[in-house]
C-alpha cells in the first residue's frame, strides 16, 4: 500500500477528511521550501502538492502564475525540487508528498530518469496537468513499478466515459476540480459538488479530492462533508506573497491550523 492510500485509509477509520495544501516550490525562496513543508504539517496537512515551477502554467491562475515566476526568476529547476523533496524526507517518512506541474520539465529529464528520481528522493504521487491519457499511461507504467502513484484531474465537463477512463489510470486519488476555470476562481456550489463527487465515486476506486477556488474555513468545511480530501492552493500562495520571506513558513502553517480545525468540527 503506498504511503498516499495509507493516509486516506486511516482518515477514513478515524472519520476525516485529507488536508492537501499546494504550493510551488522555490516560493518565496528555495531555501524556504522544506521549512514550508514541515509548517504545513505542523499545521494538520496530511498530504502536500508540491508545484514544479513553469513558464506556461495553462491550467493556473494569476496567484500561482505569479509564484511560477518567483520560482523560475531563481533559477529553480525540477531537479532542485526533487532535492527538497529528498531533504523534507530526512526528518518526514511519513507526510506523502505529490508533484504537480506540467509536461515539460518531465520531457526534458526524461521520464525513466524522472521515474528514478522520484523514486530516490521519496515522491509518492505525480500529477501532470497537461499529458493527454496516452502520455500520462506510459508515464504510469514507470512510476508504478516504483511505488509512485499517478494523479488524475477531472472536471465538472468530463464525461462518464472520460471518468471510467481515468479510473482505469488513477492512484492515490483524483483531483476534482470544483469548477469551470483556473485555479484560484470562485463560486463554488457546494451541492453540485456533492453530485459530481458521487458519480466519480461511483465508477472510481480511489478517494476523491477537491480542489480549485476553495478559499475559506467555511467552503472547506461544507466540501469536506461530500469529498474525500480537501485541496487548498492559491489562498496558501497569497499568504506567501503577502509575508515575507522569514515569516512565509508561519504564516502557512497558521492558516493551515485554521482549514484543519474547520474541517474537523464536520464530523
């Protein structure tokens, strides 16, 4: 059992909902990334999408194009993020840790090499926005064998068919996204949600997260009433834009504490 399908399975026995806060990597710095990590689980995270910086990041908006930015001003490359990963596991052989972002980083390293790295700096999940299904299976018959799962994305568009689809090809979880749009929108209609989380949950075995424009305490405690695992991305970044460089890490760690307690006074 990986490290991401324990985790669901003893929140599931003890009644709550996996807190997945995002972030990239190298924002604001790199030297802040894994004492950001280790604030977030602190915190109460039970899991961390870690963004690998990129100069077209299609599916995020203005907050996490921006962090991209930082990052990439820095020079922060895939290979670097890899290295905090394997840093964060010096102290942390629990927390899972996914990788989120896209293609291209992935295409340049070579996906074996990218396989093995993973593997070596202890990554539990890869999530690739932008492969279409056929990419993304060759990719998974690399990481698989590696104990890496491989993360999926559907939206309120996809079809039946593209559900069973992605059920065939997701571990660890798939990342519903609450609505049509980048990161960061809003107006979430919590019971559609509910509807849309049921019928992927019907045709899929892994847990369902839900991520995309959740911003508050509130609108994460009312998902995690229909949802497996809440994800929590740019408000995170807008706290660190917001901070500075020494303060980022608490500051994170504070808002986290605050979804955390939110979600536990569902149950």
């Amino acid at each position: 059992m990986s490290r991401i399908s324990a985790t669901f399975e003893k929140l599931g026995q003890e009644g709550r909902k996996a807190l997945i806060p995002f972030f990239t990597a190298g924002d604001p710095s790199l030297a802040q990334c894994v004492p950001t990590m280790q604030a977030l689980v602190a915190g109460g995270a039970d899991l961390i999408e870690l963004g690998v910086p990129f100069s077209d990041p299609m599916a995020d908006g203005p907050t996490i194009q921006r962090a991209s930015e930082r990052a990439l001003r820095q020079g922060v490359s895939l290979r670097q993020v890899l290295d905090a990963v394997s840093r964060f596991r010096q102290d942390d052989g629990k927390t899972p840790v996914v990788l989120m972002g896209y293609a291209n980083p992935i295409e340049r390293m070579g996906r074996e090499a990218f396989a093995d790295r993973c593997a070596e700096s202890g990554v539990d999940g890869v999530l690739v926005v932008d492969y279409p299904p056929d990419e993304a299976r060759a990719l998974g018959a690399l990481l698989s064998p590696r104990g890496i799962d491989s993360i999926f994305l559907l939206s309120p568009t996809s079809t039946d068919e593209r559900v069973r689809e992605i059920a065939t090809l997701a571990s660890g979880y798939i990342y519903y996204v609450s609505l049509r749009g980048v990161t960061g929108a809003s107006h979430i209609d919590v019971a559609d949600v509910g509807h849309q989380v049921a019928r992927i949950k019907a045709l899929a075995r892994v847990p369902v997260g839900v991520g995309f424009g959740i911003r508050d305490d509130a609108t994460a405690r009312a998902l995690s009433a229909v949802a497996d695992g809440i994800v929590v991305g740019s408000r995170i970044v807008e706290e660190i834009e917001a901070s500075s460089e020494s303060e980022a890490p608490a500051a994170v760690g504070a808002l986290i504490k605050r979804f955390r307690q939110a979600m536990d006074a569902q149950r």
